[in-house]
C-alpha cells in the first residue's frame, strides 16, 4: 500500500510505511499481525533483541504474572490457545517469553520488526496527515498512522538516592535484570521496594543469599496465589469449555472469568462476609479482590474495613515475631486502594528465617547509598549487593519518553503537564492518527492485560479499514469529547478508594508527577460496550477528515 523510499545505497534517508508500532509486547505483536491482515505495510521497532516486552525485561528471579495462565494469553486465533499448554495456574517469566516468542513464529512476524531499534521522537505533519518517526541511530520514518505499543510499566524508576555511584558492589533494577545468572550465595543483599515485584524477589531470595535485607517504607496486603501445576484433566477442561471462559471473560470487569462476579455483600453480617473471604482466601489470587460483585470492595468504605482487618489478621498469624508483623502490616491506605499483590511462595513466612531482615524505612528513612550498603536515619548496614524493586514511571513514562510533537508545534509532554488527557485511552486531541494501545484512561492495569489489548487493537484496525473504506486520511480526538471521557474517568475513581494510597495508578510514586488517577475504572465489560458504540456511531467523539495540504479537506463531525 505504500512505497518504501530507499536511497541507492541500501541506508534509507525516509522511508514511507503505512504504521509504525513501538514495542513488540502482547500489544505490537497482535497490532502487527492486524494491519498486516488488512494489507497495510507495518514497521514495529523493539528496543530489546528479542519479542516480549514486559516479559524480555522483568526477568528478575521470581517474576511471574498474577493473571491465570489460561486466561493470560491471546484469545484471537483458536489455534494459539488450543495448542499451547501452559504448566502452572499462573505462568512464570520464561514461559510467557516462549509463548509470545513461539506467537511471533507462528505468525511470522519477526520479519517485520525491527529489534534494538529505539524511537527518540515523532513529530506530525498536517498538510499530509503523517508522522515522522525518528530513531536513536538518526534512521527517520514517514507513517500515516503511529501506534504507541509499549505496555503501561515498562519505564522503570530509580529514586535518586545520594551516593549510588559510590557503591562498591553490585547493584540492578528488577525491570532490567542481567542475563547472567546471579548467584547470590555469599551476599548479604538488601532489597529497596515491597510492591508486587519486591515480594516475588523476596519470597524467591530468601533463603538463597547470606543474608536478604529488606528495607521497606508501605507494607502491603499480599494475598496467597494459590499456584501449582495444572494436570492434563483440568486443562482438558479448559480446552472444552475456552469458548465460554473468553465470553465471561470478555464480559466481566477484570476481563476475567469469574464465578462470583455478580455475588453482592448486601444484607451479610460481618461473620457471613468473613465466611466468604475465607473461602477466597482459599481459592486464592485475584478471586479474592473479587469476593463480591464488580468493584465492591473498592467502593465501599465498610466492606473493606472488614477485609483489610481480615488480611491483617493472617499477616500477624503467620509471622513469629511481633515486632515484624506489625511493620508488615499495612494501616496506612485500604486494601486494593494500590495493585494488590500476590503471595505464590509463603512472602510472609520469610520474614521467620534468620538470614531475613527487615528495616522500616517509612520511620527512618533511606539517607545515602554508601561504598558498603545503606545509611537511614537510624543505622548502617552493610551490604554488598542492592536490588531497586522500586517499580515504574507508569501508565505515561514510557510514552512521554519519546518527544512526540503534534499540531501546532504541541509536545505531548505540554499537553499532558496537568496528567494524561485521553479520549477513550486511545487517541489525544491535537495528535491526529496518534493510537496508544492500553494508553491512560482506558482500563489496561485494572484488568486481565492480554484482553484489554486484544480490545484495543481491534478497535484501532477497525478503524483504521473505516477510514480506508471513507477515502479518510486523518481522524484526531475531538477536545469536547476528550474533556469528558478525563472527567468520567476522574469521577469514577472518586467515587472509589482510589485517593486513599499514594500509588503509582495515581503517578504518586514518582516525585514531582502530577497526581491524577490515570487507568478507567468503569470496567472492561462496559468500557468494551462504550468503544463499540463509539464505533457504530461513526466514530462519535472523533473529527475525521482529509489532510490539511489536501484540496478537499472536508472534515466529517462525529455522526456526519
Ligand atoms: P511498585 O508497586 O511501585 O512498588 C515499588 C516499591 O518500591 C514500593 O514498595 C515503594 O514504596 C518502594 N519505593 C519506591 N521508592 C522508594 C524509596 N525512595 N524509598 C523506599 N522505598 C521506595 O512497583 P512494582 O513492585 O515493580 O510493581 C509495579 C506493578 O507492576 C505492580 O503493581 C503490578 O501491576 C505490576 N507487576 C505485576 C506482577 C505480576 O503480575 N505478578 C509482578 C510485578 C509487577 P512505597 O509503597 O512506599 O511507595
């Protein structure tokens, strides 16, 4: 579709591609293999060396995904999902690489990306409704359509702790673990971070280093995942009954299947409603957050007191000393009010080992990194290893660190300085033929990722053949219906209990961002109804229309 502008000698000063996808995730390789469908010419650039996204990069010992396994992979093609066989009820780091690098040759597409291939900036042209993309190594792309695919955690963020560059051992950020293996034998390592990924290292270090030295500033509620391997019957029955597992899926707030979805807490006393999270408990994992009908526990302030004293309560009886299980357990925000973590190898446990300690750095705080360990307010310790388990500039790091430049010489960083503004988490006003997949607003983290993206790429290869099939060149957000979809998203999670935890779903973890709360709460199943209806509607909220430069430039009104 179209032409490829190579100079003679092979280096190309301008390329013309119809999309250029960043990142070759979940989310670049569905969106590639898309496009390529419906004919258009697609460039992804990755800039690790392989496919995988989130999953080349957390390769941090213990990394594992707290979606199921069956449900944590791509429901598109039957053939990927009848014919893969995950181990586990939730499937470890390796095993989700092999699968989306086994995706990827299923499907051909490693011909089409290009690995360890950074994007730096991207800057829009009206007059031809296009993007040039330019690369670390000065390669520039001219595309029509520019699709961000580069996942809502893939920025990770290093707080800027005085004297790190005087540490004389070893130090690594879980998101950018080494190949090598690390043996951590002889070390008395320290651990900054207790976030889902700091208890994943925890639970699977302790025990395995010297010493493991956990400084922690926000305990947090881990709740038991539950894990084990899956036995051919049961995933006999998966395999049967896959069909009616996506379509509750599809239509469950998480986007995942489950039983008790519609089950209310209404009219239980407090020793019935214990009675249920007990048998949660049991079953373990995301069941638990979802005891009770869709969002419940997030929104009602006395149904949650219930639960977080109930989490309290098996933090304290499974770790022996007092002292410790009260620094491990959290008061200090709601349960579910941050990501919630999971517990797969007894985190709490650990805790009564003697090569495990823990140092509350929430009362004396981190002051300076050192040659031999760490300095808080109150003591020294030595280490000769740090792990940062300090998490990610989320939800926009990754996107904001490219310079994307729309109409009228707007950065996205400027226009983005008060928060993300979105129209559906897809497009932003004043950035034309500018996708974000999983982008802010929509409801990416809040859900079972590979659906959400499923969803989202669906929607942006539709509208794309609808513009191809209208002789369109360009569609952009339209400012009204932006500003409603941000106030929406705003007005949800005000109505939950969001605004009770400084957490990275609200940019808190990251000093001087500006605090907003950035995924949408509503729920995939009535977000999906919302973007269907968007589309039916003409693209209702979006200008669709002509490039300026172009002698008709009629733009469409939504429903025109
Ligand atoms: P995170 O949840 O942001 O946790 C970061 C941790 O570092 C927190 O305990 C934080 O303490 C601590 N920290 C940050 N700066 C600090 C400082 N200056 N001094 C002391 N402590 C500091 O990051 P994450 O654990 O990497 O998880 C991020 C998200 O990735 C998760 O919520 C989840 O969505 C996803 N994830 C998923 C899986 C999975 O599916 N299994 C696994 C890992 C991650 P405060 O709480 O006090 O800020």
């Amino acid at each position: 579709m179209s032409d490829a502008d190579v100079d003679a000698a092979g280096g190309s000063e301008e390329t013309d591609v119809d999309a250029v996808v960043i990142g070759a995730g979940f989310s670049g390789l569905y969106m590639l293999h898309k496009l390529r469908e419906q004919g258009l010419d697609v460039r992804v650039y990755e800039k690790g060396d392989e496919v995988g996204g989130t999953w080349y990069w957390n390769t941090y010992p213990g990394a594992r995904c707290d979606s199921e396994s069956h449900i944590y992979c791509f429901s598109f093609d039957e053939g990927l999902h009848r014919e893969w066989e995950w181990s586990e009820r939730y499937p470890e780091q390796p095993e989700i690489l092999d699968y989306l690098q086994w995706v990827a040759d299923r499907l051909d597409l490693h011909r089409d990306i290009a690995f360890e291939r950074e994007v730096t900036s991207a800057t829009y042209d009206d007059e031809t409704a296009t993007w040039t993309v330019e690369l670390a190594d000065g390669e520039r792309v001219r595309t029509r359509y520019f699709v961000t695919a580069v996942g809502c955690l893939s920025e990770p963020f290093l707080p800027d702790f005085d004297g790190l560059g005087d540490f004389e051992g070893e130090w690594y950020h879980t998101a950018r673990w080494p190949d090598e293996e690390i043996d951590f034998g002889d070390d008395h390592v320290g651990v900054i971070g207790t976030g889902s990924t700091g208890i994943q290292f925890i639970s699977e270090v302790g025990g395995r280093a010297d010493h493991l030295t956990v400084f922690q500033r926000t305990p947090n509620y881990a709740v038991p995942a539950r894990n084990r391997p899956l036995e051919d019957d049961e995933y006999e029955e998966i395999r049967e009954n896959y069909d009616d597992i996506w379509a509750r899926a599809r239509d469950s707030r998480l986007g995942m299947p489950f039983d008790h979805e519609h089950e209310t807490d209404y009219g239980l006393s407090e020793e019935e409603i214990r009675e249920v999270l007990e048998e949660r408990w049991q079953q373990g994992g995301f069941r638990f957050l979802h005891s009770f009908e869709p969002g419940s526990i997030l929104s009602n302030p006395e149904l949650n007191d219930v639960v977080s004293a109930f989490i309290r309560e098996k933090i304290r009886e499974r770790v022996d000393d007092p002292e410790t299980a009260e620094t491990l357990v959290p008061t200090d925000h709601p349960y579910g009010a941050k990501r919630p973590p999971m517990d797969y190898d007894d985190y709490y446990g650990t805790y009564n080992r003697d090569d495990v300690s823990l140092v509350d750095v929430d009362e004396n705080p981190i002051e300076r990194v050192t040659a031999d360990g760490i300095r808080t307010t109150a003591a020294h310790y030595d280490l000769d290893m740090l792990v940062f388990a300090t998490g990610f500039d989320a939800m926009t790091g990754a996107i904001l660190a490219m310079d994307i430049e729309g109409k009228n010489g707007q950065t996205l960083d400027e226009k983005w300085e008060a928060g993300p503004r979105t129209y559906l988490g897809l497009m932003t006003h004043g950035f034309p033929n500018l996708f974000t997949i999983t982008g802010p607003q929509s409801p990416s983290v809040l859900t079972n990722m590979p659906l959400s993206i499923e969803q989202h790429v669906e929607w942006i290869a539709d509208c794309i053949a609808y513009m191809d099939e209208h002789g369109y060149d360009r569609i952009e957000a339209t400012e009204d219906a932006e500003d409603q979809w941000v106030q929406n998203t705003n007005m949800l999670a005000e109505n939950m209990l969001f605004s009770e935890a400084d957490s990275w779903y609200r940019g808190a973890n990251v000093p001087g961002k500006t605090q907003v709360f950035t995924p949408f709460p509503g729920g995939l199943d009535n977000y999906r109804e919302i973007c269907a209806r968007v589309a039916r509607d003409d693209y209702d909220g979006f200008e669709l229309g002509r490039a300026s430069g172009t002698a008709d430039e009629a733009v469409s009104e939504p429903g025109d």
